[in-house]
C-alpha cells in the first residue's frame, strides 16, 4: 500500500485542510509566543515574496510604490488613507 493509501482524510464540507496527526501534535506543544512568532514569520515571507514579484513586474517602482502595492494586494486593494 502506498503512503498516499494510508493517510485518512478527514475531509467534510466545513474543513478546508487536513493537519497530519504529528503536525498537529507538534503545534500544540508550542507556546503561545511562539505560535505568535510563526505568524509574524509568514507574514515577513509573504511580503517579501509579493515585493519581490512587483519589483520584477515594475522595476521602475519607487520603495514607496512598491510597499504601497503590497499592502494593496494583501488588503484586497482596501487600505486606509489618511
């Protein structure tokens, strides 16, 4: 039987992703200090990743645009002026 075979999906229609049972396990044996740090470590990878492809699409962008962009896209494009 293949790995893929054995891994029971616990699929329904109000669950999007299945955590594997060790994962899970590892995650709740974290603080919440570090919970907390993993969050502000994707949120750092995922801006970098989205500044990096608009400085690719527009290199010609000013650090001011390009960070305006990036919290245009991950805002949904609603962002506060003022």
């Amino acid at each position: 039987m293949s790995q893929a075979a054995k891994i029971k999906w616990r699929l329904d229609d109000g669950q999007i992703e299945v955590v594997d049972d060790r994962v899970a396990e590892i995650l709740r044996g974290k603080t919440l200090t570090e919970r907390v740090q993993m969050v502000l470590n994707c949120d750092r990878l995922v801006r970098a990743r989205i500044a990096g492809q608009i400085m690719t699409d527009h290199p010609d962008w000013t650090e001011s645009e390009v960070r305006a962009a990036v919290a245009g896209r991950i805002s949904g494009g609603r962002t506060r002026r003022g």
